[in-house]
C-alpha cells in the first residue's frame, strides 16, 4: 500500500483552545457564578490561566495518564480545568455529583484519581467522603480566597491561590493522540458504574463531527448555552466543539431553573443550546407565566430522554426555535444522531414536518448504525422493522477502564443497549429499552436496584418498579409490591425503608400493593405486562405539574 505523504500532526485537545486563542481570543466566556455574580472573561483570558493550572498541576507533580477528578458544575473555571488537566497528558475525569454517595466514592477510588476540583457546593459532601477516597492528596476548591470556607479537607486550597503563583507560561506537550484525554463513567444502572477512557483523537474528530451543519452546527457568529452538565459525557462535547469554532460560551453554573435559563438567554443573545427535556420543560413554564419571548434563539438540542410532541410543537410553533433531538450514549462521546430535516421536508406542512422531528434523527458521519434480532442478523431500514441498536466509530468505547475483555463484538460493534428502526432515508427511532431502565429528567433510575432494595424489607415477598409517564420528568418510578403473608405494607413506611438505600430522587413517586405479579414462563417478572396495564397510571407528583406546551 502507498502511504500518502501528509504530516501527521497529532489530535490533541490543547489545540483546540490554542486555535480559539489565537482566532477568537476576544470571543467572551460568561459564568453565573456559584458565589452567585456573573463573570466575564476571553478565550485569550482562559488559555493563559489554564497554562498556569498546568503548571500548578505539574508542580505538585501530577504526571501523564494520572487521573484528575472534577465535581463541579458549568463554569469558567471547570473550563479551564479540562484544557490544563488534558493537556498536560493527564486525563480529567468528570463526576457526577447526583450518583449515590457509595457511587462517588467508588469511582473516585476506581480511577485512582490523585487530585480532586470541586465546587463550594459540594464541600460537605466531600467532607464526609474523604475519609473512603484512598488516592486523593490534594483538594481544590474552585472559588477564591474570599469565599474559601473552613474545611476539615487535607491539603485542601481555593483555586484561585493555587495558580496565583504558577506562571503563565507553558508549552503543550505533543504525545500520541491516541493517549487518554478524559474518563466518564456511566450510570451504573446495572452494578458498579463503569468507565469510558476517551482519547485525544476520538475527541477531536468528535468535535469536527458536532460542528457539521446537519449536526451541532455551531459557528464564531453563535452564542452558545452549555445547558448540559460538564459532568455528562464531557457536556456533550460543547466544551471542545465551540472553541473548535470560536463560538461564545455561557455557562449557567447550578441554577437550571427557568427564570434563570431565560434570564442568560436574553442577556447573552444566545442562538444555541442543549440538555435534557426537564431544563425545557421549567424554560417552558417560566415564557408561559411571564409572557416572554426568545427573540435570539435559533436551535435548542434536547437529549437524554426524548422531548415530548407537545414540547417540540411549543418551541417550534410558539416561539418559533427549531427544537432538535439528539441521541448517544456515554460510551459514544456521547453524538450519535441528531434530528434535523432534509431537504425534500421542506414541501411538508409543520405537522409532518414535526412527525420527522419526534424521531431520534439521521447518525452523524463517524457513526454507523444497524439493527439486529436476537440472533444476530441484520435487519431491514424500512422504518418498520425494530431490533437491538449497534454502532461503531472512531469516538465508540472499544472497552471500559480497568475491564477484561472487549465490549464490541467481532466485528467492532457496540450493543447500545436501545431497541430502534431505522427508516430508509436513515432516521433512527428509539421503540424500548432492552433493559428497563427508568429516564427521568435526563438521568437514569435501574428499577433493579430498587426492587433489590424494596425486598428487603420484612414485609415485602416480591417487588417490580415500573416506568410512568411524567409531565415533568419523563418517567418516574412505580413501585408496585406484593406482601407477606399477613402483612400489610404502607406507602410510607416502604418509603421510608427506601430513603437510606437510594439516591433521593431514585425514590417512587407511588406504590401499589398487589396480590401478585405477572411473571414469563422462565420465573422473569412480565414488565412488558405491566408497562402496558399502568400506561395510563396518574402519579400523585404528576397531578401538581401541568404542560405549558398546552396552554
């Protein structure tokens, strides 16, 4: 074979915020503040306090390939600390703070993280962590001397006085793009969470693949609102793609609340930007109420759980933004399709132009897409035929952190997990789960761990938690039980049992007492059954929410 005669430079992400340095580097980055002001700074502004994290990093002596946590919310300083961690060779590993403490805990030691970032929000939780995280040495808290508290955090010190004394002064090392650039773990709806090594080059060629125009279509003349957090799946890639561009950024701290989100969207002109159906739905709310508008935003992408009809047709009728689906996983960085018409759904009137819109969307280029049956065989792209969902690219896991084995087949596949079609023009739609995993608000609930946790409860003989519909949520836990001989559990005490031995927001939203529970011919509880016969089920929580998008 004849090698081409190309240099082969490699893909690192440091280039990402040189090149917006030197093009954009008077493009603004905006932060609500966890203290609570607004801040103003440049790209030109952030690449010189992240050479100097990076020197601040290397001076404690954090080598290539070390593990450097975050647990923070979107904000300047998280910005700058994925370039510094990065780009210095080390891997910066973003955590999520709404897991089970356990789950924190466990990933923490499971990726041997040497340093950890946090924010003053999450100081108390740390505090009673620190006692388990077995690699940690040095604790940064991401504010400034003035708004330092007193902590009982060893060798802990407020950002802003670990770089003051590092100099601005550095030079990214070149290494081979195929090194660790950051780690993500996903949700652990099915045991421990498990981990996602991205590398240089898969985020890279990522980014190039979120800035096309039937992708992300980001551009310099976008203000960008990172609504997703940091934390999920490096924030869908923004955080690399807008520099990628020179694209604004805005970032909203930890207020996600209506008011607040319109409030950046107004002041800050924002054209684009993206997260999970719950952040629309309040947005919704706030414009219904207040009677604003959206004068400057063009494109909202909506991801982690799919945006109801209703929510597309309010942003696309009554506010007149185009509201887009995205779908992908942690474990595929995370963009594997979006949901934007073609050209010849342009002589569609709105509603079945809308009808194309409630799909997942088209894959983007570096994906492929096929559905299989259970043995294997690929099925057709008719729009009607469903099967398992595989992918594979060059921005796919090939296999966890610290795991045996692979996890794609021979072939290089990856078993997402998700039941789909495929249509013949290449529109993929999500029909189930193979696993009965609970989404709500963009996060996931395993109704295993919670049956597995109800059981245990003295009076409880069998447990099955269900998905409902939620006009908030999405979906929100079910607990349906059947009980011992002789016992008659209640709704708060069976809660109440719960509190300790789940995340708060895993608790039901309602619980059923039951005779008994349908089961398959092999023992397996008939969820499908179930699902079917409490479609229409009210929650009690969802009797407080109305839907904007209706009124």
């Amino acid at each position: 074979m004849l090698r081409g005669l190309m240099q082969e430079r490699p893909l690192l992400t440091s280039s990402l915020i040189e090149y917006a340095d030197i093009y954009h580097g008077d493009t603004e980055i905006v932060t609500r503040t966890i203290e609570g002001p607004i801040h103003r700074t440049t790209y030109r502004e952030a690449h010189r306090r992240a050479r100097k994290l990076a020197n601040a990093l290397t001076a404690i002596g954090v080598k290539p390939g070390e593990r450097v946590g975050t647990l923070a919310w979107n904000t300047y300083r998280h910005f700058e600390a994925y370039y510094a961690i990065s780009g210095i060779g080390a891997v910066c590993h973003t955590i999520n703070p709404r897991l089970f403490e356990s789950q924190i805990a466990y990933i923490a030691n499971h990726a041997e993280d040497r340093v950890l970032f946090l924010d003053l929000t999450f100081v108390d939780l740390v505090e009673r962590l620190a006692p388990t995280l077995e690699t940690i040495g040095r604790y940064v808290v991401m504010t400034d001397a003035a708004h330092m508290p007193k902590t009982r955090l060893k060798n802990a010190v407020c950002y802003e006085e670990f770089i003051a004394g590092a100099s601005d002064s550095f030079i990214w090392p070149t290494f081979d793009e195929m090194a660790a650039s950051s780690l993500c773990y996903t949700s652990g709806t099915t045991g421990n969470p498990k981990g996602v090594l991205y590398a240089h080059r898969s985020t890279v060629l990522h980014s190039f693949g979120a800035c096309m125009t039937d992708v992300l279509g980001l551009s310099a003349r976008d203000s960008v609102l990172v609504i997703v957090p940091l934390f999920h799946a490096n924030a869908w890639g923004l955080p690399y793609a807008a520099p990628m561009v020179g694209a604004k950024l805005v970032f909203p701290g930890s207020k996600l609340d209506g008011q607040s989100v319109f409030e950046l969207l107004e002041t800050e002109k924002v054209t684009f930007t993206a997260g999970v159906p719950t952040v629309w739905l309040m947005l919704l709310e706030h414009l219904s109420k207040s009677g604003k508008d959206l004068p400057f935003l063009e494109r909202l992408v909506c991801g982690g759980s799919a945006m109801p009809r209703s929510m597309i047709e309010a942003f696309e009728l009554k506010y007149d933004v185009r509201a887009i689906h995205a779908w992908g996983m942690t474990e595929m960085s995370p963009l594997g399709t979006l949901g934007l018409l073609k050209a010849k759904h342009a002589a569609l009137d709105k509603a079945h132009q809308i009808d194309v819109l409630c799909k997942q969307g088209r894959g983007v280029y570096g994906v492929e897409m096929k559905i299989v049956d259970d043995k294997s065989s690929e099925l057709p792209r008719d729009g009607k035929a469903f099967g398992n969902l595989m992918v594979r690219g060059p921005w796919i896991c090939r296999s966890y952190f610290k795991a045996e084995g692979s996890a794609v087949d021979a072939n290089g596949w990856f078993h997402t997990g998700d039941v789909a079609t495929l249509d013949p023009d290449g529109y993929m739609q999500i029909t189930d789960r193979s696993k009965d995993v609970i989404k709500s608000g963009g996060e996931w609930i395993s109704s295993i761990d919670l049956e597995n946790a109800a059981v245990g409860h003295p009076k409880v003989k069998e447990a099955c938690v269900i998905g409902v519909r939620h006009p908030k949520w999405d979906e929100r836990p079910l607990l349906l039980v059947v009980p011992c001989d002789g016992q008659s559990p209640t709704k708060d005490e069976l809660i109440e049992f719960l509190r300790d031995k789940v995340v708060k927001w895993w608790l039901p939203d309602d619980v059923v007492v039951l005779k008994e529970l349908p089961h398959t011919a092999t023992g397996k509880l008939l969820k499908a059954k179930l699902r079917e016969e409490y479609k229409d089920y009210e929650l009690p929580t969802a009797k407080l929410q109305h839907s904007p998008a209706s009124d």
